[in-house]
C-alpha cells in the first residue's frame, strides 16, 4: 500500500497546507486579455482591484503583464517588465503583506520580481516551455512554481489540438516535469492542467470530469476556468455572461481534487469554496 502525504508548499516560509482550497485573484495589467484587458493601467485601478481582491477574501493576487489568451499578441521581455515593476511597486507599497504571485515564462523576469521585489509564487503557463532557464533558475529562487500544461503556444495552441489519450499526455508531461524540477532539487511545485490551453471543447470537459486522475501526483492542483470560452462559447453567451458557469464548473473541480481556484470573481470563489468544504466535511 503506498503511502499518501499531505499536499503542501512552502510560502513566505512558512508550511502552507491545503486543508481548504485557495483562491488566487486574478490581477491583468494587459491590454488584451479576453475579459478585463486595458481595465488595470493606472495607479488608482491597479490599487483598487488588489483592494477588492484582498476584501473579497483571496489567499493571493496573480499579477500578469502578457496575455496568454488564443491568439494573442507576443509582446518583448522589456514591455512584459515594464508594465510589472511599475504595478509591483505600487503593490508591494500599499499592500506589503499580500502575498504575490508573478504570471511569466521569462526566467530573467522570474529573477527580477522575486530578488527585488519579494515575489512569492512564480505562475509559468509553459511549465519551462518556452525559456529553458526557467527551471534552473525556480531552483535558485525556491519559490513555489505553478507549471501549466500547455500544447505549443498562445499564438498557436488552439489551431487543432489533438490528443490520442489526453489524461494520459498530461501525466506523462507532468511526470517529466517533475523529476526533471526535482533533480534540481525543487519541489515546492503546483500543477494547472491549462484548461483552454492548447484544448477544444471536449478536451476541457473531459479533463475536467477525469481530473481526479492527476491527484496520483499528490502536488497542489490549481485550475483557471474563470469565464473561459469553453463556458460562454457553448453557451453561447460572451464572457461577462460567464459567471455562473464559471461557479458551476468550479463546484465541479473542487469536487475532483482541485486545490487552487484562480478566478476574476473572488467572492464567488471563495463562496464556492466554503460550500464545497462543508459539503465534504458534514456528516
């Protein structure tokens, strides 16, 4: 019989464990992301949204400066940083105890943000992917590493993806990852299955219902389905019709193992996840 530990990271130095899911709030500074893009580029709305984030209840704010959606625009590492330092200090100074993660697959920016600003969580959709420093360098930094699987890139990821058994491509991604990450002696990692990342309609739903399968792993599983067009598409809604949908399919994942919700609404989340967490404990 083999023996099953407890899922935990460690963050700010401290053990974290997840005994209740946590909600990481959803900060765009990007002018193109599919819902909120071009929302967040001054002081005062930047500031506001972290206020929200924070009153709402979530455990972390996830900062990102490159749009990641279908088809999106590839900007340069020195764009993608200047838009971070600027949102960064204006944060770190009127929230210091928040704790931040960092949406980048740049190593050099990984760098930046955790050495100077006291970035807690680095969040990388192509888990290494994209810039092969990237897994040396986490190993340097040993901060928590959100890796995200994710089949080619933003530009590319949804011109026909195809899978002959999805569950199982995605294990074995992130099997290789892990030991890879795990020679350099990292382990503080969590995994993101990237619903919408390089997947059609039945590819989400189906990981989704068969998520449960990833927990062989025993990692943190984080899963980002907040308002994402596998929910509006088929409902044929836009994205700011998704709410409920997105609650719905988060009921749904928390019941099948995940661990972090990373949403745009975070008191809906955090709603969500009391109700599941009594839900499992009543008796």
């Amino acid at each position: 019989m083999s023996i099953q530990f407890e899922k935990t990271i460690n963050l700010k130095g401290k053990l974290y464990t997840f005994d209740q899911a946590m909600v990481m709030g959803i900060l765009n500074i990007t002018p193109d992301s599919f819902y909120d893009g071009g929302k967040y580029n001054i002081k005062s709305d930047v500031l506001s949204r972290c206020e929200q984030v924070l009153t709402e209840g979530a455990d972390v704010i996830d900062i990102g400066a490159y749009s990641s959606r279908p088809g999106a625009k590839h900007i340069s590492e020195e764009d993608e940083i200047d838009r971070l330092l600027q949102s960064l200090d204006w944060i770190k100074k009127e929230f210091p105890d928040a704790i931040i993660s960092v949406d980048t697959f740049r190593s050099g920016i990984a760098k930046r943000v955790v050495e100077d600003y006291g970035v807690d969580i680095i969040n990388d959709i192509s888990a290494g992917e994209m810039d092969k420093n990237m897994f040396e360098t986490i190993s340097k930094l040993k901060v928590p590493y959100i890796m995200m699987h994710m089949k080619g890139t933003p530009q590319n990821m949804q011109n026909e993806p195809n899978y002959t058994n999805l569950i199982q491509e995605i294990s074995n991604y992130f099997s290789a990852k892990i030991r890879e990450l795990s020679l350099l002696g990292h382990n503080d990692i969590i995994i993101d299955p990237g619903f919408g990342f390089g997947k059609n309609l039945d590819h989400n739903y189906t990981l989704l219902r068969e998520m449960k399968q990833l927990q062989l792993f025993n990692l943190p599983l984080l899963v980002g389905l907040s308002r994402k067009s596998m929910i509006y598409k088929f409902l044929e809604l836009d994205s700011t019709g998704a709410l409920n949908g997105t609650t719905s399919l988060n009921t749904i994942a928390l019941l099948n193992g995940a661990n972090i919700l990373r949403v745009h609404d975070v008191k809906e989340g955090v709603e969500c996840v009391k109700l599941v967490r009594q839900l499992l404990k009543a008796k």
